[in-house]
C-alpha cells in the first residue's frame, strides 16, 4: 500500500462510482451551518475542489458524496454566518 503526505495527494480512480461518508460534529459547524458544509479533495498540482453534490443527513451528522476516486478529503464551509 501506497501512503502519502498532504503535500503529495494520493490519487486512485476507480471503474465505478461510489459514496463516501464523513461525520462532522458541533466544532466543525463553529461559525457556520450544516446547510453550507461540503467536501474538498485535493488534486496532484495541490488545487483544492469543492465536491458540488452532496447529501446532508443532520440527524446522522453525515456528509455523504459519490466520487470515482480516492483521494484527500476535508470538511469545507465556504460561508460563514454572521449575525448582523
């Protein structure tokens, strides 16, 4: 098996899609809301891409997207919610 740093991305492509899960917890939603959360991978040049399909569950505190790849995946919030 093959293991890399985050400075070199592993990237593996795979024949058929499949779903990945991750959880998120009440520190991961500081500043922001479940609603706005997504998944980021990075790719071989370092350029992060923020997965547009995603499914939310909020009772399971799950973000679920459909990838024919492996790679680096993080929790990204791309808004944060202010109170005006």
């Amino acid at each position: 098996m093959e293991v890399r740093t985050a400075s070199s991305p592993l990237e593996r492509h795979l024949p058929n899609p499949l779903e990945i899960s991750i959880r998120y917890d009440d520190h991961d939603l500081e500043g922001t809301v479940p609603e706005v959360l997504s998944l980021a991978y990075q790719d071989k040049g370092g350029a992060w891409h923020m997965q547009k399909v995603i499914k939310l569950d909020k009772d399971k505190k799950t973000i679920t997207v459909s990838t024919t790849h492996f790679s680096i995946l993080v929790i990204n919030f791309p808004y944060q919610v202010v109170a005006v």
